[in-house]
C-alpha cells in the first residue's frame, strides 16, 4: 500500500482524458496533473524539443513526491526512451502501448487505423508496436495537425461545422482503408469522437489512449502493490505553466463528473 499521489502529465488538457478514467476508476488515489499550457503543443516539434520538456515534466513531478508517472501524451509517450524511462525512481508508462493493446483486442479484420499528432506519426511508434503485435495487420497512419488546435479552442462539439469539415478531410483514407478499428492516438482526440464516429460509422472501434493507459496503470499499481489501499476519498490537484484562469472552465468539459480541484501555476523552466 503507497499513499503518495500518481503523477500523470500532457501537454496540456488531453492528458485530463486519463485523469477522467484514473477518479472513475481508482477513487481512492491523489492525482497530481502537470498540464504544460504555456508550452502546448508539442506535437508540431522537434524530438529534442519534446524530450528537453517531458525531461522538466518529469522533474516537476517528481519534486512532487508521486508514486507512478503516466505520461498522458501520445507525442511525449512517441518520443520519450524506454531505456531513460526504465531508469526512472518509479513507474512510468505511456499511452502508446496501451492503446496498441485495446487495438489488438479489438479488431476483427487486422485493418487497423492510427491518427496522431505529426511527431507522434513521425516516431512510427504505434505503427512499430502494432506490427510486432499483428504482423499481418493493415495499418493506415495518419497525423491529423489540427485537431488539437481545434480541441484547445473549445471547437470539439461542432459537429457539423469546423471540426466536422477538418474530420472528414483527414480521415477519408480511413474511410478507403476500411479499418475496423481507429486508434485516436493523441489524448486529445477522444474529445473529438462524437465528430469522429460520426465519419466512420458506427462499426469501427474507437480506441481512447489515455482510457486504456488509466485501466492499464490500475493494474501495474495492483501488481507492484503501489495502490492506496482506499476506496474513496481521493483527490485531484492541478498545476499549469500558463495562466491558469480559465482553466477549472475548460478542465470540466474533459474531466465531467470528476472535475474540481485546486489549480496552481508553476514555472516549469526551472525544473
Ligand atoms: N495531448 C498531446 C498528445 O497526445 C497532443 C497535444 C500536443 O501536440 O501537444 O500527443
């Protein structure tokens, strides 16, 4: 039993599409979430870039005291090293390989669609996993650079204006592939689905990452006996590098039922 909080991270409010999933379905654990608004996004930079600001993001939690890092970010979870994450003071996962698990699970035909940020695409980590899973599988990648612009700006419930217009263009190779599953491989996305379900159908699968990486950490902190111990009882704390007026607004439409919790902001430059 570890009381300590979990540490999840993003760029910025996608990573709350695991908070949601984490109080759903671990009630009883401190959640401690880094949301980088200042610096968002990361998806359009380079490699080092990105590593130089889950390296700080890290840092920040660790200073924090948490038990288990999740880094709920399909870019940061593409880019960071399993050789530097294995040398971490405690747990750490991503999202990619929880996914590519949901996706494997999930589909029927092998025809398995990816859509991402351009670096997380650019890695060519879930196309990797997903072949070394399936390696008969049909995997069509595709970054989709404005959908977490479009997210970030409150645009995802316009179903049929922007995000719809956007959606149908990205994803018309989708559509020609016939994929029977779609992992929406950036956490932002999720928040995308109904605009996304509404292209696709009602028959392809849609995979959450940050979902599938809450419900995966439940069962590592099981496994390694890192869990509270407690069934209710607890809490979230959120801490941006921008501004964080405005937040607890847009925190809501991601996190639902399981929104509240006091927000600070930090200077993550100096981590
Ligand atoms: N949430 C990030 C991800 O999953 C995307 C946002 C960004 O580009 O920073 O990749």
């Amino acid at each position: 039993m570890d009381k300590r909080p979990i540490g999840v991270f993003d760029s910025g409010l996608g990573g709350l599409t695991a908070v949601r999933e984490l109080r759903r379905i671990l009630p009883g654990e401190d959640i401690i979430y880094f949301g980088d608004t200042g610096r968002i996004p990361y998806g359009t930079r380079s490699r080092e870039t990105i590593l130089r600001y889950a390296r700080q993001d890290i840092a920040f939690l660790l200073s924090k005291g948490v038990k288990y890092l999740m880094a709920a970010c399909g870019t940061v979870s593409s880019t960071y090293p399993a050789e530097e994450a294995a040398a971490l003071p405690v747990p750490y996962t991503g999202v990619v390989s929880a996914a590519v698990e949901g996706a494997v699970q999930a589909t029927r035909t092998g025809k398995v669609g990816v859509i991402g940020t351009s670096a997380t695409i650019r890695s060519g980590s879930y196309v990797r996993l997903l072949e070394e899973k399936l390696p008969d599988a049909r995997i069509t990648a595709l970054a989709c650079p404005l959908f977490v612009p479009l997210v970030e700006n409150g645009f995802a419930d316009d179903h049929g204006g922007v995000a719809g217009i956007v959606a149908r263009q990205y994803l018309e190779p989708i559509l020609q592939a016939d994929v029977d599953t779609l992992i929406l491989g950036c956490t932002h996305y999720p928040l995308l689905a109904p605009v996304i379900r509404k292209i696709t159908g009602p028959d392809v699968t849609l995979i959450d990452p940050g979902a599938q990486a809450a419900r995966a950490a439940r069962k590592a902190l099981l496994a390694l006996g890192l869990d509270s111990g407690r069934e209710t009882g607890g809490s979230a704390r959120y801490y941006v590098s921008d501004d964080p007026e405005g937040f607890s607004d847009s925190a809501a439409f991601f996190l639902g039922d399981y929104a509240g919790g006091p927000v600070e902001q930090i200077r993550i430059e100096t981590y």
